[in-house]
C-alpha cells in the first residue's frame, strides 16, 4: 500500500479551517514524520501515535475524527505489510 492516499488524507485536514488549530498542527506533525528519514516502521509507528493522542479530543469535528481513524487503519495496515 502507498502513502500517497494517506497524505492526501491529512492535507485535507491541515487545510480545514474548521478544525481546530492543536489538531491540524498534530496532523502537521504525523505527515513531517511520515517524511522523515527513519525506517519506515518507526515512522509509522510515529505518526501513529501522534495521531493516537489527539484521537480523544473534545473539540475535534466527529468527521475529522472518522478522517483519522481511517488514517490510523491505513498506518497500521501499512506496518503490517512491513513485517
């Protein structure tokens, strides 16, 4: 599976204006990882838990928040195709 999907997934909602600002910049965060020069798997896993950690915010739009479960499931589908 590519990223390709994934990062158009979080540019979605870095551009959202409608999510709040500690959100997109979480989702900032995951994608600098995702493009970081680690191995891939410590950078899935990275992105991972960034995402994982905003996941219960109470301020996110419940369809930000479907947005990066299903990123979340891309990643991890991802890791395990690594292994």
């Amino acid at each position: 599976m590519e990223l390709k999907h994934v990062f158009e997934l979080l540019d979605k909602i870095i551009n959202d204006r409608t999510v709040p600002k500690n959100i997109r910049k979480a989702v900032e965060d995951s994608k600098a990882v995702l493009n970081s020069n680690d191995t891939p798997e410590v950078r899935i896993s990275t992105a991972i838990h960034i995402l994982d950690e905003i996941i219960n915010d109470p301020n996110m739009p419940m369809y930000t928040r479907t947005q990066i479960w299903n990123i979340v499931s891309m990643l991890e589908e991802r890791r395990r195709e690594l292994n």
